[in-house]
C-alpha cells in the first residue's frame, strides 16, 4: 500500500507564462478542465530540490535529496482545483521510478543539479531518461525583494496556493492527490534562463508572452497516496 510522503521543497523558482486556452485545452485529459485567471491559461516552469523525500513516518533526515524540474498548467476536476504536470525531471532512480509506478506521474530520469552561492541559485537539467524526448535546461535566479504571502485573488496566489495535482494513469483513469503545506513564503526574484527545451519536449509551442517570475525559500509538505477521483 502507497504511504503519505513528506518532501522538503526549497530554492523555489516559479516561472509562468500566460498562454491561450485554447493552446492548451488539446494537451490536457478530457476529464479537466483547464483553470484560468483573467482569461488566461498558465503553463509554469518549476526548478526546485526535495531535500528530505520519505514516507511520513520515516524519521527526518532519512529520505532522498531530489533536484527536480517540472513543467505544469492550473486546472479544475470535479470542481477543485490543481495542478497538472505534464513531465517532472529528476535526479535519482528511485525517485523516478517510485513517482511513476506508485503516485502515476510522469516522471523522467535526468541529470539534475542545484547549487547556491549566496542567495544566487544556478539549477541544471539534462534529461537521460531512456526513450524519451531530450530536455535542457539551465537557469540562474536569486531573490529580490521581501517575502511575503499571497493575497487570495491575485494571481500570485492562483499560481502557487494548489493543494493537490491531477494525474492521468496509463488504464485511462483520472488520479490525484492531496498535498499539505503552509502558505508559500514569496518573494520577487531575477531570473536567466539559458536554456530550455521543455515547451518544445511536451509538444507546446514556447509563449511569446511576458513571464511573472515569483521565489520561495521552500515549504514542507506531505502529500497524500495517490488516488482514483471516483474512488468512494
């Protein structure tokens, strides 16, 4: 039986572009439906690092560090709303293979790296993951301001305040999970993006809109085992 997991998220980078529904409605399951702000559909680029994944009960610092980076739209299932990934790269075999077999996620073996200086953040990504579409990607970003918390109905909190993520399994079926955590210390944040092959990789043309860029330190979280939406 799949166990809650605990995941310390940090170094945080959210990168979002404003994108046409109608772009993106053909690249999600039938069974959501794309959430928008201000009659826009979002598609997020989130470099980041688990540093403690485990099972719940496991005690701190037993779980796996895990660079990750993955690529994800807002959408509504059965009216509450999520996130839906549509691929998360990742350091570490277990890792990959657990998130795949156990939660249903598509997840792909990469060579990942984070690394600080100061607060200067630089995160690296070459995906290895045998049969898949290469991704590249390369960023630098360091915080710039003051944290705060995200107001509701603003669009800082649409991008960020998501407490599960949808899924679709092989057999068809719809999955999701819970995620717990506290509300996102945020922060504004420079970003450089020297490469990034991920739009391209999933089959959605890069946007040509202007990107909002938002930073956290990270938050602890426990997410819930993976389940059916018509399970009773």
């Amino acid at each position: 039986m799949v166990v809650p997991l605990h995941m310390g998220w940090r170094h945080v980078c959210f990168a979002n572009w404003p994108v046409a529904p109608a772009v993106l409605a053909p690249q999600v399951p039938d069974a959501m439906s794309l959430d928008v702000f201000d009659g826009e559909a979002w598609l997020s680029v989130v470099p980041l690092t688990n540093v403690d994944v485990r099972p719940a009960a496991v005690p701190a610092g037993w779980g796996l560090p895990l660079p990750e980076l993955n690529l994800r739209t807002y959408v509504t299932c059965g009216g509450e709303p999520g996130v839906y990934f549509f691929s998360l790269d990742a350091q570490g075999v277990l890792g990959v293979l657990g998130g795949r077999l156990f939660h249903h996620l598509p997840y792909y073996y990469a060579r990942a790296t984070l690394e600080t200086v100061g607060e200067t953040v630089t995160f690296r990504s070459r995906r290895l993951h045998p049969g898949a579409r290469p991704v590249h990607f390369e960023a630098g970003y360091e915080p710039a301001g003051e944290p705060f918390r995200a107001e509701e109905g603003t669009l800082e909190h649409f991008l960020t305040e998501r407490y599960r993520y949808y899924t679709e399994a092989q057999d068809g079926t719809v999955r999701y999970a819970e995620v717990a955590h506290e509300p996102w210390p945020l922060q504004p944040v420079t970003v450089s993006v020297d490469r990034n092959t991920l739009f391209g990789a999933n089959g959605v043309d890069e946007p040509d809109g202007d990107p909002v860029h938002l930073y956290s330190a990270g938050v602890d979280t426990r997410a819930s085992p993976s389940r059916r939406l018509d399970a009773r």
